[in-house]
C-alpha cells in the first residue's frame, strides 16, 4: 500500500450545518412519504398506515407498518446518515439515506419505533431532533417523547412493525402560519395529493403484481387506489410492443424492458370519469411519455426525456420502461428518487420505439376527432362499436409495430384504402 505509513487527519462533518443542508436535496412532502414507504416494503409489510393529523403546531404525521420491524441496535444505524447494510438485489433502498433526508426535508425532529419480536411486546425508539443536533454540533439520538411512545402502542401492541413519526413539522406548516384554518386545509390537501401520488408510484404493489399480497396503504383511514397509467381495465388499451435493450457501460450490464401502449381516445373510453382519471396527476398532455420503474416502484411518471415534446396529439402515448437495482448507476438514480435519467445508450436504440408509439397514438387521436370519418382511424370507433374486422386490424397494427414493420404496414394500408375503401374502413385503417 503506498499510502501506508503516511499521515491522516480526520475530519468530521459538522452535523449542524450538514444536517441543515440535507433539508433540502430536493423532496417535496408526497415523494418524502414515498421513501418512507419504500422501507416498508423492503420490511415486507403488508400495510401502512399513514395519518396526517392536525393539531396546531403539534401537527404530527405518522407512518405505521406491519413489516419485520427492528432491533433497538438496527434501529440506532438505521437513523445514521448513511446506514451500514448490504442490499439484496431489487432492494428499494440503496444510498442510507432516505429515512432521514425525506423526513427531515418536512420536520425537524422524526421519531422512529419499532418492534420485531413476535412474543414480547419489546418496542425500541429513538429519536433525532435537529434542534438537539445543532444545539450539540453533534450525531446524536435521543429518547423519544413519552407520549409519541404510548401513541405508537396502537400500532405495536399485537405484531411487530415500524412506526415513524414527523412532528415540529416547520416545512409543511411554517411556524408563523401552523394554527387555524389555513393550516387545517393545507394538511388536508396534502392528504390528496399524498394518495395520489402513493397510489401512482406503488400501483404495481398495490395491484398486487410485485408481492406475493397486495400491499395497502391507507391515509387518514382511506385506502389508497393503485392509479395504473396503462389502463389495463379499459378495452380498448392497446399495447403496441414489448422490446428489450440491452445496456452495458463501466462494468455494469443488464436489461431494460419497455412496453409501448396507446390508450384509448376520449370517446373509447368506458366513461367519461375514467378518461379523466386516467389523465392522471398531471392531466392528459403531461402524462404522455415515459413511465420509468425501477423493481416496480415507479421512479418517472411521464415526459419524454427530451427525446420528443409533449404534444395535445400524442398524449395517447405512454411506455412503461422496467429496470432492475443492478443498474441504478447508469440511470443515475437521485437519493429523492424523484429522478432517474435515461442512458445515453438507449436514448438512441429507443427512438425509433418513441416514434411508433406516437404515429400510433397520432392517428388515434386524430381519428376520433374527425367528426366521423375513421378514415385514419386506428380501432377508433366507439367502443359499443368496434366491430370484429376493427379488431383485426388493430391486432394488425400491434403485431406490425411488435416485429418493427410499422411503416411497411402504413404503406400497405394506404394502397388497400386506395384499392378497397370498404375494406380499410372496416379494418378500422
Ligand atoms: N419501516 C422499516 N422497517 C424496518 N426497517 C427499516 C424501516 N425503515 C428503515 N429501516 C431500516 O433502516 C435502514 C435505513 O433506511 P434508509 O435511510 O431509508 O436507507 P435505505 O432504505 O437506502 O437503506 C434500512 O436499510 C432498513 O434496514
Ligand atoms: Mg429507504
């Protein structure tokens, strides 16, 4: 070793001002619940429960969980910045860092209850208050409040589990404002939004496809909908095709997944209400695009990565693109997991994929919206109305799409218009 024998100094962070900074990496209050429940899965939970409660400036949110909970010393690293464990592959985690930043990016003191035996009713708590760090300059825990620790027997008193509680809550009910109505209404806004967004990033758990249970999650009591933005229900949700990419760059290779899927235009819908819940949080023209999961849990919701603009006649498009954790460093995956961007390697080899989607979902929109004429319709009648040859040539487009011959099939469809309108009209062409 070279550098053996040399001098060291350490140098310790200063935990005030660093803890200060780390406020603010870049959560917003729904993606900081969602880091919080991340953990819950990868404890195996089966539910969590989340209330927002509003008490003045004793407003509180608690996340409870029903997951293998912890020891009092997995408990003390898992409240240091930069926890100390090895993760197993497809593991929601990855930096350390997610329990503390999300939740002091809204509170300033996040309490931490847990309980793993099966028998005794053994709960460990602990407690980092920033006003205690900066007080000290130093990492440290305390005892949690007594009365967090009774509230958090509701949870724990029958089963192991995890509950996290957010209180002193300056970010989400700044201190000047945290009393009275406005501050009622903002939390039960919050609430809102915060199923929202639950139910979009975890609608594969939720659903029941990634676990062996369904997972639920409730706020304020209610249980949150899993929001699928590929409307599997509706029948008229076509998937165009399924590639695979394979990346490999700095030793890291694996495969990407991506699902191109054009949904069905206003009128194909099964109701009026489902086009527009379907138009998701953003609505209709900002959902287009990319929905990127990493082992399932939805990272990006929409946009194209600066592939193509978002367009009112492409907002049909959507792919749902699937990696695993082995390649969380060619996505660049950020500690808020709010973010991941695309690798510059399949930029390129899915741009073609892109832009058959968006043809497809161009002419469907368009097509439904010609007050009548189906000339360039894809399936784009009515539901009620699709007719079996309607279904043919939908079937068509997707196989043509799936082998890449998309265009060869335009082409064939235009000459069959030119030869036998009927028959394109049938076929839904
Ligand atoms: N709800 C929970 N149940 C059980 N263990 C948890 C829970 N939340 C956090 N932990 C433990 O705390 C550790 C640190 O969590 P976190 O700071 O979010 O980092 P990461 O999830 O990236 O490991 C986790 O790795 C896990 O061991
Ligand atoms: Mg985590």
């Amino acid at each position: 070793m070279a550098r053996q024998g040399r001098r060291t100094i350490d140098v310790t962070p200063s935990a005030r001002r660093l803890t200060e900074s780390l406020r603010d990496i870049g959560y917003d209050f729904v993606s900081a619940l969602a880091d919080i429940v991340d953990n819950s899965i990868s404890a195996d939970a089966s539910r969590v429960d989340i209330l927002l409660e509003f008490d003045g400036a004793d407003s509180r949110v608690v996340i409870a969980d029903d997951g293998i909970g912890m020891s009092r010393r997995d408990l003390t690293e898992a409240l240091r910045f930069g926890t100390r464990r090895d993760y197993k592959p497809d593991d929601l985690g990855r930096f350390g860092l997610g329990l503390k930043t999300a939740s002091i990016s809204q509170c300033r003191r996040l309490t931490v209850m847990s309980r793993m035996a099966l028998v005794y009713k053994r709960v460990a708590g602990s407690t980092l208050d920033l006003r205690i760090v900066a007080e000290r300059d130093r990492w440290s825990l305390v005892e949690p409040d007594p009365e967090l620790r009774s509230r958090s027997m509701e949870w724990l008193a029958d089963a192991p589990g995890t509950v996290v509680i957010w209180d002193v809550l300056d970010r989400v009910l700044p201190a000047k404002r945290s009393d009275g109505a406005w501050a009622r209404r903002r939390l039960e806004q919050l609430a809102v939004r915060a199923r929202e967004h639950l139910g979009m990033v975890f609608h594969r758990y939720i659903e029941g496809v990634s676990l062996d249970v369904p997972l639920v999650i409730t706020i304020n009591g209610e249980k949150v909908l899993p929001w699928n933005p590929f409307a599997p229900e509706e029948q008229d949700s076509l998937i165009l095709s399924e590639q695979q990419y394979e990346v490999s760059s700095d030793g890291v290779g694996g495969v990407v997944r991506a699902k191109s899927c054009v949904l069905p235009a206003r009128g194909q819908f099964s109701s009026h209400d489902e086009f527009e819940r379907l138009g998701g949080p953003r609505k209709w023209n900002r959902q287009q695009g990319f929905y990127i999961y990493r082992a399932d849990r939805m990272i990006q919701s929409g946009g194209w990565s600066g592939i193509r603009a978002a367009d009112e006649h492409t907002k049909l498009a959507r792919i749902a693109l699937d990696f695993d954790t082995d390649l969380d460093s060619l996505f660049r995956i950020n500690v808020s997991k709010m973010r991941a961007s695309l690798p510059s390697e399949i930029r390129s080899l899915i741009e073609r994929q892109v832009n058959e989607v968006c043809h497809a979902a161009d002419r469907r929109y368009r097509g439904t919206n010609s007050l009548g004429h189906s000339a360039e319709t894809l399936g784009a009648e009515p539901r009620s109305r699709t007719s079996e040859p309607g279904r043919l040539g939908a079937g068509l487009i997707a196989a043509a799409m799936e082998v890449g011959e998309y265009e060869a099939l335009d082409r064939i469809g235009k000459t069959l218009r030119r030869r036998s309108p009927e028959l394109a009209d049938q076929l839904g062409w």
